[in-house]
C-alpha cells in the first residue's frame, strides 16, 4: 500500500518534471531570443540615437554581457538541475518500487525523449564533451572551463552517493541502447568477457591523457613555428582527442546522413547482441564511474540468507552483472547501472537496493 503510493508519487513527479522542463526550455529560448532581439533594439536605437546611452553604460553592458558564468551558476543550469532531480527521482525509485521490465522501459524511454530526443531539452547532455573537453582545454589552454566542470561534477559527484547514478538515470545514449536491448532477440549474449570489454575501455581512456600529453610536447617543442597556423591551438589539439570520432553523443543532435546511419546500425546490432556495448566497451565516463562504483555506498546487495542461487535472477535480468554479483565476486564485476531490474526478479526478496547489508 505505502510502496504503491510512492510509486504513484514518483511517477506524478517524473511526469510533472518532464512538463516543468518542457515549459522551462521553451520559455528558456523564447528568452534567449528575446535577449537577442533587446539587444538588436538597443544596437538600432544605439545607432540612431546614441545619446541614449552614455559610453560608460555600454562598456559596462558589454562587460555583463561577456562575463564568465560562476560554477554554481552552471551548476544551477536548468538541464543540471533536472539531471540531479532525476537521480534523486532513481534512488527513491530503487527504494520503494520494485522495478520490473516494463516500469524500466516507461524510465528510459523517458530518460531518452527528455536528454535524447531534443524535443524537451534543447541541449543534450554529451558526459563525453563534459569530461573529455575539460582536459582537453586544460591542457591546452591552461583553464578549467566552469561549463565543462559544472557537468563533470554533476556527473560524477552523485555516483559516489550510488553506482553509476548518471548511467542508469540521466544518460540518453545508455536509455537507447536498453531500449534496443529490450527487443527480443534469438543471438542475445549476456555473459560476455567483461574483462575483455574494461581492458579496451581502461586502454582508451589512458591512451586519450597519454595523447594529450605526448601531443602538447610535441606542439611546445615545434613553437613558434606553428605560428603561421590560421587555427586555433586547441583545434590542432582536438584533432588527437581519440574520442571524438566514436562520440556516439553527436548522433544524439539526429543529423541523419551516410556516417549516421552506419554508426547508429553498427550500434543498435550491438545493442541487440550485448546490454549497453558502448558504455562497457568505448565510454570514458562508463570507465570512471565504473571505478567509482567501488566506493559508492549505495548499490544493489543480496541477501545470502534469503538466497539459494536458484539462478531465476540471472535470466531475468537484462545485464551481465547479477551473475557475480550472487557468487560474491566483486573483482572485476561489471557495471552495475543502478537500473533495479534485477528487484522484481526474486521470489525470495533476496535482492535489494540499500546504502547497508
Ligand atoms: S557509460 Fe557512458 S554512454 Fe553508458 S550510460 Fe554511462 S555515460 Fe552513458
Ligand atoms: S545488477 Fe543488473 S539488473 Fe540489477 S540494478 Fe544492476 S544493472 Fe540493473
């Protein structure tokens, strides 16, 4: 009865923050161009009668106008403060609903058509241009950029409170591929070589610092003789950020042409095949996160005296990481997305999501 009332509570909310957020991007771009059209008013107004406007106001105008956001204001973003919400929406649904296939369903396809659609919210979150970009402008231009930090610690700060909180609860492009996976599909694999999968995801990720760092070397070495270049630096730089031709993010902005449609087959193939292949194969926050995973407080636990590895859990569940998660062998366990699937699976109630055994 009181999970059934929270159950109803959350989806309440969820659907009066897809409303809210709807409503928010819209009145957001109406006001950015509003903003666009003020100013235009006041150039053409300046130009006609500048006497309108003292020199100081101008210079002090354009000085507003170009200031750098603060961090907390990116941080309070209405896209960063929706993300947060949803992860806060995820851990109360982990703990009061026993999420089975089709309430999951219902959450990423919502998940997907708020962050990955462009639909509600204008901007989708790419955690790959968040994270990657950081570094990338750090070392290239020796600052930390507020927008890209802002998003890196929304990110990443929540999943220190819970496993992958942003993987299971925000990222559009893991709410895809689930919704891929949920397709029946006769060559399904579910317990793949993880190993395997987090080598090629751990080596790409050393190798993208490494890159950076050999290249920024190399480049400070050939000085002044990159002068002539008409490029920016940093886009010389970018061209050796090894993670942006499989940043399956920019398929997200639905630019169909010929390099869409072999990217996106190659991957809903895969998303057919194996859960989620791009994040434990390629994505570099996958690698962080699932790093973070170890000292997150809040996660999925078995019950060992409720349990007797009948194993109806392992075949119910849609991921590869219920299977060690029952034998207890945390090394090398894959992923777990805090997406709660696994909840409804076991009649002896011996899986839960808690913050202590
Ligand atoms: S691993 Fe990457 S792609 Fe997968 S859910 Fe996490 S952020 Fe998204
Ligand atoms: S163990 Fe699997 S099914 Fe259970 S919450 Fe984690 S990813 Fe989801």
């Amino acid at each position: 009865m009181f999970r059934g009332s929270i159950a109803r509570l959350l989806g309440l909310l969820l659907l009066s923050l897809t409303l809210t957020v709807s409503l928010q991007a819209q009145s957001g771009d109406s006001a950015i161009v509003h903003n666009h059209s003020d100013s235009a008013t006041v150039t053409a107004a300046d130009s006609t009668s500048s006497a309108l406007l003292t020199e100081e106001n101008h210079v002090a105008d354009q000085a507003e106008t170009q200031r750098e956001p603060t961090l907390w204001e990116m941080l309070t973003r209405t896209k960063h403060l929706v993300m947060l919400l949803l992860m806060a929406v995820g851990i109360g649904v982990l703990f009061f609903v026993k999420v089975n296939r089709w309430i999951r369903l219902l959450g990423v396809v919502i998940i997907f058509f708020l962050f990955g659609s462009e639909l509600i919210l204008p901007v989708h979150p790419s955690p790959m241009c968040g994270v990657t970009k950081l570094f990338m402008f750090r070392f290239t231009w020796g600052q930390w950029f507020v927008g890209f930090l802002a998003l890196t610690l929304v990110i990443f700060i929540p999943s220190l409170i819970y496993r992958k909180a942003f993987c299971g609860w925000v990222c559009p492009l893991g709410a895809f591929q689930e919704i891929v996976n949920k397709i029946p599909f006769k060559w399904r694999v579910k317990q793949f070589s993880f190993t395997a999968f987090n080598s090629v995801r751990m080596g790409l990720l050393a190798m993208f610092f490494i890159t950076f760092f050999y290249v920024k070397e190399s480049m400070d070495a050939l000085g002044g003789e990159l002068g002539h270049l008409e490029l920016p630096i940093w886009k010389a730089y970018s061209a050796y950020n090894i993670y942006d031709p499989i940043n399956y993010f920019e398929y997200l902005h639905w630019g169909v042409g010929t390099q869409w449609i072999i990217m996106m087959t190659i991957l809903v193939i895969a998303s057919l095949i194996i859960y989620r292949p791009f994040c434990y194969l390629i994505c570099p926050i996958g690698a962080v996160s699932w790093l973070l995973e170890k000292i997150a407080p809040g996660k999925i636990r078995i019950d060992r005296t409720k349990c007797n590895e009948c194993g109806v859990c392992v075949i119910k569940s849609p991921c590869p990481t219920i299977k060690p998660l029952i034998k207890a062998d945390s090394f090398g366990l894959p992923d777990c997305t805090s997406c709660g699937e696994c909840l409804s699976t076991c009649n002896r109630d011996a899986i839960k999501f808690s913050f202590k055994n």
